[in-house]
C-alpha cells in the first residue's frame, strides 16, 4: 500500500519526535492546519512543503513520495526525446 502524503508527514514528523505543535510554530501556522494535512483533509503549498523539507531533512521528492522507478522511467523516456 502506498503512503499517502498525510501518513508520510505524520512519519516523518513522529520520526524526529516532533508534536503538531512544533511543527506548527516552526512554520507560523496552526496544529489545526497540521492535522488537515495529516489526515489528507487539505494540502501545505509550495512554498510551505519547502520548509517542511528542510525541517524533516529529506528531498521535496521524499517528502512528497516520489517513486525512484517513476523518476528512472521519465530520464529514460527523456533520453529517448532528446536522441531521436
């Protein structure tokens, strides 16, 4: 089964021992907000998943689930664009 970003973020969050609270005064916002994000209710933006990233350590394709397989695949079909 495949993570969802909610699920991911409270992953990462509870991995580097952090509350919604903390979270939330990292980035200015409210724990309400957090929740929503946690439970796929809403999203962050992009300039939110950004801080987000840098505050859990991990790349914008990790934070977001980015498969390497998806990302092998387009460099692949990419290449093939560019030789043709």
């Amino acid at each position: 089964m495949n993570e969802t970003f909610g699920q991911r973020l409270a992953r990462l969050r509870k991995e580097k021992g952090f509350t919604q609270e903390d979270i939330a005064d990292k980035i200015n916002i409210s724990p309400q907000a957090v929740s929503k994000w946690e439970n796929d209710i809403s999203s962050p933006d992009i300039q939110t998943l950004i801080k987000l990233s840098y505050i859990f350590e991990v790349s914008l394709d990790d934070l977001l689930g980015k498969e390497k397989k998806v990302l092998r695949l387009f460099h692949q079909k990419k290449e093939k664009i560019l030789i043709k």
